[in-house]
C-alpha cells in the first residue's frame, strides 16, 4: 500500500470528520419515532396505552408489527397472532407479505383491523388493540385481488363517522403509475358491504387513502409519487360526503421530499388527534439515503403536527426529527450514564451512536468486535436493554463484566434473542460491561439500568 494511498485517506478522514453532521445525526432525536424498519403505520389508544401497527421493511413480513407504550416514546415490540401469510392467504392473493394495517374500534365496541396480505385486503377483528386478533371473515379476503384486476387491491383504511356509520377507501396502482381509490359504506358487523364499492379517485392520487371530517367536510389525504425514490409525499383533496367528489385541496402536496432537513419520501400515513390537536404519523426512507443492495427500501416512522381547518383546508407539514406530541413523554426515559467504545464496520456506524438517543443512528458491529461501556465508576447494574437493528430477527448477544477493563466474566449469553428492546438481567457491580453481536449486526441503543 502506497504511502501517497494512506495520506489520500487520511485526508478524506479528516474532511469528514470536519464537515458538519448532518441534521438527522444527533442526540436525543424523536423521529424516528420507533426503532427499526416499519411502514404503513396505523395508531390507535385505549385504556391508557398506545398501540401503533406497521409493515415490517423491506417490503413486508409473514407476520405483522405491533408496538405498545404507555408514554408515547418507550415502545415495546411483538408480533399478532393473526394476521400472518399463512393464515390469510387465498390461491389469488400473490407473493407478496403481510401489509398496511388500519385499526380502528366500532360502533358495536369491537376493534376491527383491515390489512392487505398480497393484493388483497383481509379483515380480522379482536375484544381490544391488543388482541387475541382473529379473521372475521370466514376465512377468505374481504376485498379478493379480481374485484379490480386493474389495479392493486391493497392499503384498506377504515372511517367511521360521527354518528357510527363505517366506510371502508382502498386501492393502488399497478408498477407505480394508474392508482384508483375505491370506497364503501360497511354495515355495523364492520365485514359485510352496504351497497356497492365506488370509484372516487382525485386528482394525483395512487395509494394510502386516510378519511379525516372538519367540520361538514370530508378530507382525503392519500400519497402519490414512488415510495423507493425521492417522489412519495402526501395530497389531499376536499369532498361534502364520505363519497366525495373529491377536488384536491389547495397547498397540496403538504408533506414531501425536504432535502435540506434530511427527510426523504415521506408518505403512506395515518392521523391521529390528542385532543383537538391532530398530529399525522408517516413512514419516511431511512438515512442515510439512498442504500445499495437489496435493503434499498427501508422504512421509519415519524411523527408531526398537523393544521386542518374547518373548511377541509391542510397547511402544508413541517417534517422534523422530533416533535412535541401532546399525551407522549417529552423525552424517552434514559438510563445509567455511560460511555461507548468498540469497533464499526465503518466510519458512518461509530459506537458513540449507541448511546445516542437517535433511532436513525445505530452502531454497527466490525468482525470479532465488542461494544465497552464505561460507567466511569463501579456502580450497580440490574438489566441492560438493547434495541437491536431488526425486532423481529434472532440474533445472539452475550454480555461480560470487568472492574477494571481487563479480567471479564460472562454474565448473559441469549442465542436468539428477538424483539425490542431485548432485556437481560445482569445483577451486577461493575465498571465495565462488553456486548458482543454477531458481525454486522446493527444496535440502535444500548441502555443499562
């Protein structure tokens, strides 16, 4: 290796290390709102607690996401039993996984969850958000993939008004171009239709249609544009029914590509209020953007206030990397102080980004490396939670303890370990603790209480 090479590098080093950091890489960032890969996001509360669902990036899972918090910003992850690929599937459904859920609670006081599992819309229906979830139709999709072989059948999302009447809007385009919305009145079982599906595509739409009411107004916000590039963001149009006609609403688009605040594509949401207080909770592509390889598509969750008026008007959305949310915890709760060392596969995943506060930053782990965290003194150490890159893939984690940074003992090994965050219990007293992932693997945050 030339010695011209090494000061060539070494030059590079330093202008990265001098350049200013981007905006999404800092500390203590509330978007993404979730750590991990998701999309698609539905969110619901009941009895106290959040419930947020969302596909599982890249491009869908044989099961489902679930996150829980009680505060808003400590999410604990899982997987339903119902819906998986298995068991919502039909000869006509295609490859394609488990998808874009929508919860929403009836009239008759039972939840009801419409999900796309390939190109066809299922629904299951469950006593509470938290389930036990179950099909609620017999065993077949309630939307089949030939209702419209024109375009796809998927991204359902669910409405009920004022007085209890639900309506069911779905419908996407076919290789990104002709998406149609297609709506219908649902009779109080929230399974069987009342009346025939129609046709209400506005101007610019191809996917994620979300009803919201202002005041004798019906707002539809759907996205539009590419979700893998740069062009997805959110529209909305104006209707005096539930539907329509639709005539898109001025300032739209309102939530786009900002590259000059680091969000790229944002789209395919759900809005929520707290309050009188609306928010709009979206995927985004994680950074940085764009990725090589097959994880191109990859996900996150953000969340952000919204402004709609009582005429059906929508300001224009302000993406950010942290958000106030009226009912959420200002921040997430942080444990014990530590410092972070360790080796990365590279200059971008640093150590330091595990103890972050940021679920678009993430340590990645070199061959044969250990993440050491230093608690500057010999303190006591209950458990250690890890929120590792994937929730829903196994990995095997190990964690050692040291007095003084050389004689280790091993006091957890987890081969397998999933979810998030991953707790261990550890019951120890000490300086030092070392993590050891397999190679490769990514941690988003590393805490020890």
């Amino acid at each position: 290796m030339s010695k011209a090479f090494l000061l060539t590098v070494a030059a590079g080093l330093l202008a990265a290390a001098d350049a200013p950091a981007p905006r999404w890489d800092s500390q203590r960032a509330g978007n993404p709102l979730i750590p991990g890969y998701f999309a698609d996001p539905s969110i619901v509360r009941e009895g106290g607690k959040w419930y947020l669902y969302a596909t599982i990036d890249p491009w869908g899972d044989d099961r489902l996401g679930m996150w829980t918090s009680s505060n808003g910003r400590d999410w604990t992850f899982s997987t339903p039993a119902w819906p998986t690929k298995a068991a919502a599937t039909s000869p006509t459904s295609g490859d394609s996984k488990v998808w874009a859920p929508s919860v929403v609670k009836a009239a008759n006081g039972r939840w009801y969850m419409y999900v796309s599992v390939g190109s066809e819309v299922w629904v299951g229906s469950a006593p509470s958000p938290a389930g036990p979830w179950a099909d609620a139709n017999g065993g077949k999709p309630l939307i089949a993939k030939n209702f419209a072989p024109a375009y796809h059948m998927i991204d359902a999302e669910a409405f009920v008004d004022d007085d209890g009447t639900a309506y069911l809007y779905w419908g996407s385009g076919l290789n990104w171009t002709n998406g149609h919305c297609f709506v219908v009145k649902l009779k109080p079982d929230m399974v069987r239709f009342d009346g025939e599906p129609k046709d209400v595509t506005p101007a610019n739409y191809f996917e994620g249609p979300f009803l919201v009411k202002a005041g004798r107004h019906y707002v539809l916000t759907y996205s539009d544009g590419k979700t893998t590039e740069d062009t997805y963001k959110v529209r909305y149009a104006i209707g005096d029914t539930p539907f329509g006609p639709f005539r898109e609403g001025p300032d739209s688009p309102i939530l786009s590509t900002d590259k000059g605040r680091d969000v790229v594509s944002p789209g395919h949401h759900a809005i929520f209020r707290v309050g009188q207080q609306p928010y709009i909770l979206y995927h985004r592509q994680s950074l940085p953007w764009p990725r090589p390889g097959d994880d191109a598509t990859l996900r996150q969750i953000a969340v952000d206030p919204l402004a709609i008026h009582e005429d059906g008007t929508i300001a224009k959305v302000t993406p950010s990397h942290g958000s106030a949310v009226a009912g959420f915890a200002p921040r997430r709760t942080r444990g014990l102080p530590l410092s972070l060392t360790g080796a990365a596969a590279d200059a971008l995943h640093g150590p330091e980004r595990a103890g972050d506060d940021n679920y678009a930053t993430l340590w990645r782990a070199a061959p044969g490396a250990t993440l050491v965290a230093d608690l500057g003194s010999a303190r006591p150490v209950r458990q250690t939670q890890l929120r590792m890159e994937y929730a829903s893939r196994p990995y095997d984690v190990a964690i050692e303890a040291s007095a003084d940074g050389r004689r280790w003992r091993q006091v957890v090994s987890r081969p397998g370990a999933s979810g998030s965050p991953i707790v261990l219990p550890v019951n120890v007293t000490a300086r030092y603790l070392r993590l050891q992932v397999p190679a490769g693997a990514g941690v988003w945050e590393w805490q020890l209480f």
